[in-house]
C-alpha cells in the first residue's frame, strides 16, 4: 500500500462526470505498487518508487496472429471443399499409399477415409497425387527404354521348323535371282513392251460381272492358284467358294459363329473334280437339278484356312462343310489374317493380342509366338521364296521377320495409320504397305529404305495387291468406294475400279493375270477384266 | 475525296460537327467528336474514315456520319477557296525545299526565294510592306478565315515580314557577291535602283542584276539602317561595274565556264594563258567512253564558240547550240531467202500439227493414248538393274569361304572355299550344302516394341458433363458452403458484418423508427445502397468478361488444332487458277485464317493447291474447294483454247508426320519439271506426280 492512499477523496454527492484523471491514477500507483512488491520479493530494491517495465503484452499482435491463422483455416477449408477426391473407395486407398499415409486407419470408413484424404490434399496441394504418378510414369518409360531386345528360347520344334524352311527358301532363292538375271539379259525394249502391254490391259479393266455375296458384308476375298475358285469371307460367319468366271457358288464353309475376318487358299489347292463336274451341271441344266458328288479322294487335304473375330481359326476342305481342323488359343482375341507360308507347310495369323503365331499344319501344332508390335499386328504376308514375313500392325509400324533366324530384319517406319494391308513383290525384294493415313508405301528391302508413297485414296486403305507374275502394277482396295491400278516403277494411276457402293474391304489380282476380284460392304464381290476390243 | 483541314478550320466546323453527330447517333460524344476532328486533320479518306468511326459506333451510321462530316469539310473548303489556293504554292515550296538538302548555299537562296515568295502571296501584291497599317489586302487574306483572328494574323505577318527583312539584309551584308538567283519581278519592283545599270551599255542578257532589299522610302528607317543601305548599294554597284568589264569567265552564272582553246588545242584562259585542268580519270569502260564522247563533244563546241557569230552583240557565247546535222540513214535490204524460209517454217508447223492431229486420233481409237501418255510423264527411273548374287538376308544363314574350309572333309576337291561357295549360291551345286545349320536357333526375339507415332504420351480422358441436375445441386451445395463460412467468419469476427440489405420494400421493416423519423433521407440512402449494389453488380460482370484480346485468343484458340500427332493433308486440283482472283484470294486467305500452311503451284492446265493443318481446318478448307468457290461458274481455256468451265478436284487427302510447307504461298511454274522441283524440296514429290497424271490422263483415270 502507498502513501497516496492517505489523500483524502472528497465525497460528492453528486454524480461526477468529469474527468477520471484522478481514478485512474489511484489506479496505475495501485498497480505499481503491487509490481513494486512483486520486485521487493524476488530481488533488492534499486529504483525506489518508480518501477519500469518494458515488459507487455502485444494484444494487438497475438489479435492479428490468431485472426491470421484462422483466415488461413479458412481458406484452406475453402480449398479442401473445391478438392475433386474420387467417391472410388479403391483409388481413394491407392492416393493415400501413394502419399506415403496410412491406408486405412482403426474404425475409418470409405467416407472419413475421403475425407481424411481431402484435408490432406488441402494441405499438400491437389498436384500431389499427379506429381507422384508423372514421376511414376517416367520411371516406367525409362525402363521400358532401356528394356531392349531380348530373347527367350522356343520349343525344340521351332528349330526343326526353321531349319525345314531354310532348306525350302534357299533354292527358290537361288532360282528366282537366276531367272531374274536372265530376264535382264533380255533387251531393255522387249521388257518395255511386255510392261506396257500388261498395264494397257490394266488401264482398260472394267466390271465384269457383279454378285451378291452373302446377307452380310464380304470381308474378304482371294483367288485359288489355279485362279479358278474364289474364297470370300462374310460377317455372317459363312466363308463361300465361287468359280471364276462364272462366279457359281460351289461350296459353303460353316463353322464360324461369328465375322470372318479373312479366308484364304492353300497355295496348291487347285479346283477339284467335283466342283469342275457342279459346274458343268449347272451349265448344263439350267434348273440347277443336280445331285452332289463327294467321292473325292485327294481333296481331303487341307486346302482353306479361315480366321474370324472370335479368335477362332479353322482348317477346311474341298469335301466337307464342316472345319477339319480347328487351331486354337487365339481366344478371345481377334485373329485379322490368316496366310499360309508358300509351301503350304506353314499358317500364320496376325492376332489382336499383340502378336503372330506360326503354325506347323503337319503337327497342327504352334511353332512360333512372335511379339514385337505394340498394337494389334494386322495383316501378314510371305515373301515369295518362303524366307521372309512381313507384318504390319495396328501400331502404324511394319516388321520385316527372317523366319529362319527369327530375327526382325527390317523396321517399316512411315506410316501414321493402322497398317491394314502388306504385299510382298514378286521380285522379292520390294513390298508394299498399305495404311489408314490414306497412303500406301514402297519398301526396298535392299536398301532396307522407303522408295516411294503413294497418294491413292481419300479414305482408308483396306487391302494392297501386287500383280502376281511379274509386278507390273499394284492394286488398292480402299473405304473411298474404289479400288485403284498403279503402274509399277512410276506409280501413276492405271484405272480407277469405282462401282461398289461402299467400302471396299479386300481385293485380289488373279494369278493368270485375267481377273481382279474386289468385295465390299455393300454385300457384293465383282469381277474385273480387261475390256479389250 | 481526301480533304485536309487545318486545326484552327477544325475547330470552327467543331459545333456543326458536334450537331451532325447528334443528329446521327442521338447523342453527343465528345471521344467521337475528337475522333471526327482528328480524321478531318489527318485528311483521310473516306473509307479510312468510316473505320475510324465505327470503333465508336456501328458501320451504318458511321458511314452515314462520315458523308455529313464530309460534305461539311467540303463547304467550308470551296467557301474559303482563294485562301486554299494561297496556300497550296507555298506547300509545294516546302517540299521543292526538302528535296534539296544537298548545297548548302543554294539551300539559303532557295529558302529566301521561298520567303519571298510567300510575303508576295501574304501581301498580296502589295510587296514586302511591313506595316499592318499600310496593309489594306491584309483584310481580304484573313477574311475567310475566323474574324477574331484576324488582327492576329496581321501582325504575325509583319513580324514575319521584319523578320525576313532583317535576315536578308544580314545576309547581303554577309556576302556581297551573292547570286542573282531571285526574280526578276521582285527585282524590278525595288525601290532603289541600282545607277550603274543604265551605265552599262550591253549588260549580258542572262546576268540577272543582284536584287536589293531595302524598305520603301515611306517608311521611316533608323539612321544605322540608311547607312547600312549606302554600303549595300555601293558595294552591289561594285560588283556591277567587275561583271561588266569584267570577263566572261569570272561569271559565276548559270552555265559553265566556256572553253577556250588555243591553236594547238590546249586550253587557255581569257588572257592567253595556258589553264591546267584538273583530270578526273575514269577507270570504267563504260565512263572512259562517255568522258572522250564528252571531250569531243567539247571539242565541238569550243570550235564553235571560238568563231564569234556575226550578230555577236545578241548571242550569248555561252549557250551551247548544237549545230543543225542530219543522220544519215542507211538503206536496209533483206537477206535473200527470208521470207521463203519464214513461209517453209509455218508450212512445215502446219503440216506437223496435223501429223499430230491424226495420230492422236488413230491412238484415241487404238486406246495406245494413255499409254503414250504414260510413256511421256515417264518418270520411270530404271529397275535397279542389278541383281545380287545372294540376298543379303539368305547370305545370314550361309556358310561364308573360311567357315566352309574349316568344315571341309578330307575328299578330292581341289576348289577353294570361295569357289564352292559361289557355286553353291548361284552355280549349280545344291544351295543347302552351304547352310550353315549353326545360325539357326531355336530363340525367339522379343524387338523393343515402340510407341505408336499416332498415340499420345499421355492418355488423353474424356471431360466429364453433368446433368442439369447435377450441375444445379453443385451450385447449391457450393453457395451453401460459401455462405455458412461467411457467417462463421463474422460469428468469429473475423469480419465486419454486413450491412443490412435495404431496399424499398423492407425498408419500414429494417429501420422503423428512423424511417419514420425521416423518410426522404432513408429513402435517399437506400436508393444509393440500391445504386452501389447494382453498380458492384455490373462491374463484376465487367471484369469477369474477356477482354479484346483475350476474345480473339479464344477464337483463335478454337480455330488451332494440335497437329503433333499427325497432318492432315489435302492435295486439290484447279483447272485454271490463274484468272480468278477472286479465288485465288479466298484460297489463300481461308487458309492463312485456319492457320493451314500449304502452297499453291500454277501451271498451265494443272494448279495444285495443297494445304495442311489439323482434321476441322481440313474439313472447313474441303467445303470451300468444293462448295463455297463456284468454280464451274468462270470459264477457262483448255489446252486446245476452248472456253470450259473451271473445276476443282480433291487429289488426295490423307494424314502424315509432319508439315512439308509453311505459309501458305503462290509460285507460278512454267515448266512441269520446275513444279516437281518444288515439291520434290519439301519431299512431297508424290503430290505433284499424283496431281499432274490425273490432269493428263484426263477423265481416263478420274471418271466414275
């Protein structure tokens, strides 16, 4: 207590409102003394009355820290709600692994669980999650870079097989090389004159004759060996055998359930005795009474393979509606070609997972499961002499395959569309690849290069077609309605072949140079011949 | 149409201005106003002026306005006419004057000519009177213009006036010789003459008497001045009585100096002395020639002026006149045999043509045409014609020379290796001895498998649309939020509390008393909070909207497409590109728009319009080739010269890697090897080859 106290205060009787100078006084000397008191206590007296204090309270900061911090919760509470977390419990625990928190914690449900994520998220920013997965996602594409080839070991009988061909391709080889030197012996002009002759016959094709194939589109057609049957392949499931010219049908394949993608020829099927013998029937009696004759003894061999979306390939014969044989494992993936090797020993099949098989038809068995596309592989073709595949895929890429070593000799890189068709050239050395860019391009395996793209159509490009006997000209099948003639070294349009009504699907040259055979989804395959007066 | 005002006839048309626009557009504006008059300034065109406008308010009434303002301009322009006129000369003085920058003295004569000439036209007649008092035109020049002006303008031009006064004389004083280069007119208008020129009894005629300039006599001069023009007139008397006696060759007038050659040739000065002259020796061919053509040239003449004419006393010695020659003309004779050989020559055309002619028609009959045509684009390079022993891809699994020696068995054989191996691989021995049975296995390769050039990096996902429903409950639930945070924030204090909302309908309700109390000034305040909440309101919407900027890159961000996973191409062929310009505009412009690069190749009988960009600039460029353009409507020549209608084809139209051109440009190409050329550069040659058979195969290949 101080002296101050000793003052007396006059009591009015009066309410007072003035000044509190003096109240307030009383007040502070009260409040010093007892601070004074405080000092007296812990330690020595040294200021006498007066006592300084530079220690006080910042209200207002404290205030302003505190209303700062709460903005800030706010703020992030407001971000929190703006968040997108998924309602997907599953990638709800998949984000916390990722953040390195606890998935699930004691008693949490999907919900808090959401919601313990999206404070999370509110307090590590949304990009959390994304800059994880990038970072992810690079690291797997690092490895996958640096993955390279490589190459594991197949079945014993893939060494047999490879080996079989090698002794097939080699001499044919050695005789195709030989003829193709002795047809340059020939004087340039006799060359000349044989092209042109042929491409004027090209120049001058037109319809035929027209036929509705099936209920449903054709998706495919090729013409035998012997350039007397024809195959198509509908979407109804149903593969049919036509002559040619007369365009009679002489067999129908059933055992598809559902579209056939393609169907094609053994290379040595030629047509057999009781078809000849159906024809003449017809021919004969124009009722079409006739009675069927199967007493075919050679054509119980397998002279057709078809393939269809179900993954289902089957093997046929002359005599039966009903497959032979059936390859299988391709289910439930989509098998896009079939092609037998030129020996007619081999099939391969391009399938939608990915890859190509080969298939030894002796054992029926599967000798080779290529990958290497990294998209569906789609279409596939034999060089000439039986050395060489070619694939092309989904992925816009073509390989080149040595069967014999096994080895991808050639990258076809060019083409920015599903690559749809590939042909080799008779002269063996040259293919062409037809893609959904619209183009269809010219390959040197010589010069292992692209030697030329064609411009063809406005639309995809379904199938591509070498002539068969010397190459003197290319055929296209194209989504634009159209099929086209190109001559060969120049590539300048022979003949536009317009009539479908819609997309062309497949097209084929014959053998003998006589017929062009075209299919469509208009459910029609027509002819094509030269009209020469 | 182009009329140019002046400020100050600006300013006075300003109110009739003001009056047009309100008439036009119903309203004043004061920025258009500004725009008005500063358009009538810069004297732009009509065209140029309606655009101006029209940032301020629509095209229509912009042109409507700009034919007011015009006619405006044009009344007050044909009212104050002779002032026009005054002013034209002088401009066309100023622009003589910048043209020659070259010498300086000239310049200074120039300028003060320019002076001159304008204190003529000021004055009006009235020559270099520099008092406004003694001015009576002065009235009349500025009378067109702004009355108030007037006085103004009066005592600008005496200033001037003095000022030019002083400055010529600073200038005579300077230099006393200065050259008579001004008028005559002015000269013989001065009020003190110079005596000696009657003394002088044949003044040359082209020596134009130095021009004084003094002020008239009327006006009063100081003492300083008045001596300063007795020195002037002496010294100019001075320079008379030298130009008089003195030579010829001291006259630094318009002609050069003549020549004058003694008997041997050599030049001489006036006194007989012999005069060095300073050589300038060319060194081209084409100037040596030139300088001795000159030289002659000179000689010529100086023979000439060495004879004085006989009426000598009228002749300038000085001017050159070139003596009276004719050229003599050569008879021309053909070379015998011309005309027969021209003759044989069309002859031999004619009969060539027809040869041509049928046998066309016998191939279009035989079908050997196309195939000649064939033959004739005949690009065809030649079969790589050699033909290897091996294919490289079979030698893998054969045995080479030193690994057939090495597994050679013991027999009689007395070939090396290398033979065996040639005769096994193109000989006749069996090929299949030579396999090497080690190469083969039973290893299946795994390549790398490579991304697709088509795919993306990164998986591209579907923008996910709510129903209306959905989209509504989120709003709601987002405002709810929104709000139950504000509320927090005020529980909190975060936050002032709002204000009450008032309007006119809860106004008795939110403050009773005080409304009752005084309602006109309540009223007042909630009409002003009505105000401000609208206002907020409104300049909300504005800042939220997209600037002129900002929309344009909106719509050219929905015109550009990503063309990094692909190139759409078109190939088109025209006809005949090569009259309508009309097209060929709209085919450049549409593309540069779409942001498609591409080129456009005229040749005779084939143009090639090829353009890239992405698949809706594709889409929007093939609706222009094939609909929009009328192409059949204009007609073109074929080959044979009859008139057929234009068309357009679509070539091809595809995707590829990447762009082959840039903008979109026009290259006019004679020759069809040129135009394969050119695109043989970009590596597109197959456009070109594609275009160009389809246009010579003609309907052949094309029809349907």
């Amino acid at each position: 207590m101080s002296d101050d106290e000793d003052i007396p205060v006059k009591k009015s009787k009066q309410i007072h409102y003035g000044s509190l100078e003096e109240q307030e006084k009383a007040r502070l000397a009260a409040l010093a003394a007892a601070a004074k008191e405080g000092v007296e206590e812990t330690g020595g007296q040294d200021l006498g009355d007066i006592q300084i204090s530079s220690e006080y309270m910042e209200l207002e900061e404290e205030m302003s820290r505190d209303k700062k911090a709460l903005l800030e919760e706010f703020e992030r509470r407001r971000k929190a709600r703006q968040l997108n977390v998924s309602t997907d419990d599953d990638e709800v625990r998949r984000s916390l692994r990722q953040l390195g928190e606890p998935v699930c914690l004691f008693g949490e449900g999907p919900a808090e669980r959401r919601v313990r994520l999206r404070d999370l998220l509110s307090y590590l920013g949304e990009d959390a999650i994304h800059k994880k997965l990038e970072e992810e996602e690079a690291r797997i594409e690092r490895d996958r870079g640096r993955e390279g080839t490589w190459y594991h070991e197949g079945p014993p009988e893939l060494r047999d097989a490879r080996l079989w061909i090698a002794r097939y391709s080699l001499p044919r080889a050695k005789r195709r090389l030989n003829k193709a030197r002795e047809e340059l012996k020939l004087a340039g002009s006799v060359r000349a004159a044989a092209k042109q002759e042929s491409q004027r016959r090209a120049s001058a094709i037109s319809t035929y004759c027209s036929q509705v194939g099936d209920s449903r589109p054709i998706s495919f057609c090729r013409f035998s060996g012997d350039s007397k049957m024809l195959i198509t392949s509908s979407w109804s499931g149903l593969s049919k055998i036509w002559s040619v010219p007369e365009c009679t049908p002489l067999q129908v394949l059933k055992g598809h359930t559902c579209n056939v993608s393609a169907a094609t020829f053994h290379p040595a099927a030629t047509i057999p005795d009781h078809f000849l013998e159906k024809i003449n029937a017809v021919k004969d009696s124009e009722e079409g009474q006739l009675a069927m004759d199967t007493s075919g003894d050679s054509t119980s061999v397998c002279s057709m393979a078809s393939c269809a979306y179900d993954g289902t390939v089957h093997l046929w014969n002359f005599v039966s509606e009903a497959p032979i044989a059936s390859l299988p494992g391709h289910s439930p993936s989509r098998v896009a070609r079939a092609e037998f090797h030129p020996s007619g020993r081999f099939l391969a099949t391009t399938v939608f997972d990915h890859s190509w098989r080969l298939w030894d038809l002796e054992t029926a068995k599967e000798v080779l499961h290529q990958e290497g596309h990294a998209k569906p592989v789609y279409s596939v073709a034999f060089q000439g002499d039986g050395s060489l595949a070619a694939t092309g895929g989904m992925d816009a890429f073509g390989r080149v395959w040595d069967i014999r070593t096994g080895r991808c000799v050639m990258f076809l890189e060019g083409h920015l569309g599903p690559v749809q068709g590939i042909d080799w050239a008779p002269a063996g050395h040259q293919l062409a690849t037809a893609a959904a860019d619209n183009q269809a391009k010219i390959w040197d395996l010589r010069r292992r290069a692209p030697l030329y793209s064609i411009p063809s159509h406005t639309h995809l490009l379904s199938d591509i077609r070498y002539q068969r006997s010397h190459g003197h000209f290319l055929l296209t099948a194209s989504y634009d309605k159209s099929a086209k003639l190109w001559s060969n070294p120049a590539w300048h349009p022979l003949r536009t072949l317009s009539g479908h009504d819609n997309k062309v699907m497949s097209a084929d040259i014959s053998a003998d140079n006589k017929y062009i055979v075209t299919c469509s989804y208009d459910r029609t395959f027509k002819l094509w011949a030269p009209e020469l007066s | 149409m182009a009329l140019q005002l002046s400020r100050r006839e600006v300013d006075e048309l300003r109110s009739s201005l003001d009056r047009a626009i309100y008439r036009t557009i119903g309203k004043s504006d004061n920025s258009l106003l500004s725009t008005v008059s500063s358009c009538l300034t810069n004297g732009y065109e009509r065209r140029k002026f309606i655009d101006k406008i029209s940032s301020h308010i629509d095209p229509k009434k912009a042109s409507k306005l700009t034919d007011k303002v015009l006619a405006l301009a044009q009344e007050l322009v044909t009212s104050s006419k002779p002032q026009k006129r005054k002013h034209e000369p002088s401009d066309r003085d100023r622009d003589i004057k910048k043209t020659r920058h070259d010498d300086r003295e000239k310049h200074e004569e120039e300028k003060r000519h320019d002076r001159e000439e304008k204190e003529k036209k000021l004055g009006n007649g009235v020559e270099a009177l520099p008092l406004p008092s003694i001015m009576p035109d002065g009235e009349t020049v500025g009378s067109k213009m702004s009355v108030l002006s007037a006085d103004r303008i009066k005592l600008m031009m005496a200033n001037a006036q003095k000022e030019i006064e002083e400055r010529k004389r600073a200038l005579i004083a300077m230099k006393g010789d200065h050259k008579p280069g001004v008028n005559v007119a002015v000269a013989a208008a001065q009020q003190i003459k110079v005596q000696m020129q009657q003394n002088n009894a044949i003044p040359p005629p082209s020596v134009i008497k130095p021009v004084l300039y003094s002020k008239p006599a009327a006006v009063p001069v100081s003492q300083e001045e008045l001596e300063k023009q007795r020195k002037i007139a002496e010294l100019q008397a001075r320079i008379q009585r030298k130009l008089a006696g003195g030579a010829l060759s001291s006259a630094g007038g318009s002609g050069p100096a003549p020549l004058i050659l003694d008997t041997e040739g050599r030049t001489i000065d006036t006194t007989g002395k012999r005069v060095q002259l300073t050589h300038v020796a060319p060194t081209l061919k084409a100037n040596i020639r030139a300088k001795r053509r000159e030289e002659f040239r000179a000689q010529l003449s100086g023979q000439v002026s060495s004879e004085p004419p006989a009426d000598a006393g009228w002749m300038d010695s000085r001017v050159q006149l070139k003596p009276p020659t004719r050229t003599k003309r050569a008879l021309r004779f053909h070379e015998p045999g011309k005309f027969r050989q021209m003759a044989e020559r069309l002859r031999m055309k004619a009969q060539l043509e027809k040869l041509q002619n049928e046998i066309s028609q016998i191939a279009r009959k035989t079908g050997i045409s196309s195939a000649t045509k064939l033959a004739l684009l005949a690009a065809d390079t030649p079969d790589s014609d050699r033909v290897p022993d091996i294919e490289w891809w079979d030698s893998v699994i054969l045995m080479t020379a030193d690994e057939r020696e090495c597994k050679r068995k013991p027999d009689t054989d007395t070939r090396t290796g290398e033979q065996r191996v040639d005769a096994c691989n193109t000989g006749d021995d069996d090929i299949i001895d030579n396999l090497n049975e080690d190469a083969i296995t039973n290893l299946v390769e795994h390549p790398q498998q490579l991304r697709p050039p088509t795919e993306a990096l990164k998986p591209t996902y579907m923008p996910v649309f709510l129903t209306k429903k959905e989209r509504k409950k989120l709003r709601r639930q987002s405002r709810r939020e929104a709000w139950k945070e504000e509320q927090e924030k005020v529980r909190l204090g975060l936050e002032a509390p709002p204000e009450p909302k008032l309007r006119i309908s809860n106004l008795m309700r939110a403050l009773g008393t005080e409304a009752v109390q005084d309602p006109t000034a309540i009223e007042a305040k909630v009409r002003e909070q009505i105000a401000k909440r609208q206002k907020t309101h409104l300049e909300a919407n504005k800042a939220r909207a997209l600037t002129k900027e900002q929309k344009r890159e909106k719509v050219d961000r929905k015109i550009r497409e990503d063309t990094s996973m692909g190139v759409h191409v078109s190939v088109y062929r025209v006809k005949d590109l090569f009259e309508s310009a009309s097209a060929k505009f709209k085919v450049e412009v549409n593309a540069q728009q779409l942001h498609m690069t591409g080129c456009v190749v005229l040749h005779r009988g084939c143009c090639v319009v090829v353009v890239e960009g992405g698949p809706k600039q594709r889409a929007k460029y093939k609706r222009l080739m094939l609909h929009r353009i009328k192409w059949e409507e204009d007609m073109v020549k074929d080959t044979e010269g009859n008139e057929v209608a234009n068309s357009c084809q679509l070539v091809w139209e595809g995707v590829t890697k990447q762009r082959s051109f840039g903008e979109i440009k026009f290259k006019v190409l004679p020759t069809e090897k040129q135009a394969r050329e050119l695109f043989q550069k970009h590596g597109v040659e197959h456009y070109w080859d594609l275009a160009y058979s389809g246009a010579v195969l003609g309907s052949g290949v094309d029809d349907v």
